[in-house]
C-alpha cells in the first residue's frame, strides 16, 4: 500500500475520532510504529485518540476495547501485551461489575488463562496499580 493511501486513511481516521484527552497518570498508547494497510491505520488512530484514554478515565467499553487489542493486536494496530490484556480484563471485573456481562467473564477466563501462574500474578499486580491510578485520576 503507498505511502499516500495510508496517510489518506489516517487522515479520515483522525476527522471520524476526536482526540480524547489522555489523563496524565497514563502512559502513550501502546500502538504500532508504522501500519501496512488502511485497517491497521484507521485501528490505531481509533485505539490512541479514543479507547486507550477512555479505558483510562473508567470507560467500561474504552476498557474492553484495550482488553481486546492489547491481547490480539487490533489489525497490528497494537503492540501485543497479553499480561496487559488480562489485566486490563481483571480491572474491568472490578471496576465494572455492574455492567461487565457473561462475554466478560468468558473473556477473561481466556486472556488469563492462558498465562502461567507468574505471568497472572504480574497482571493482578498491573491491575490493582492501574485501578489505583484510574481511582486517584476520578473527580
């Protein structure tokens, strides 16, 4: 794909999402350098301008949106965290019991366990650290 077409879709990408500001206890979304392909590109600037600060401020869908990428990479959009993706499952569990549904816990029981024992204990450590920091960032 050239260079032009990529720049066109990220340009539409970044007219159909509003920059949502990112809270500043959060680190820069964890995307790709350089995309191959329009969906890649119009996924990150979807994933960056949108759900990872979203996922930040307490959204719940913002939070499912990281789950996801952050476990299957989102098109390539996304670097591949999978520790990160269960984590983020286990704050959706806790901060949003209420409005998690059975999807949730499915999905859960696949992003986590297909870690190792070491690898769920450093995704319970991210999330409580991460529940903390969405916490403290709430008016």
């Amino acid at each position: 794909m050239s260079d032009a077409t990529l720049q066109q879709a990220r340009t539409e990408a970044e007219a159909n999402w509003e920059q949502i500001l990112l809270p500043k206890y959060a680190p820069e979304a964890p995307v790709t350098g350089l995309c191959q392909d329009a969906m890649c590109e119009t996924t990150r600037v979807k994933f960056s301008r949108s759900d990872w600060p979203k996922a930040w401020r307490g959204d719940y869908q913002g939070q499912r949106n990281a789950a996801y990428c952050r476990t299957t990479g989102c098109d390539g959009a996304v670097i591949i965290d999978k520790i990160d993706g269960c984590a983020w499952r286990l704050v959706i569990g806790s901060m949003n019991a209420v409005a998690a549904q059975d999807v949730d816990a499915s999905s859960l029981v696949s992003d986590c366990g297909r870690l190792n024992e070491t690898s769920r204990e450093m995704a319970a450590t991210k999330a409580d650290t991460y529940i903390t920091m969405i916490k403290r960032g709430r008016p």
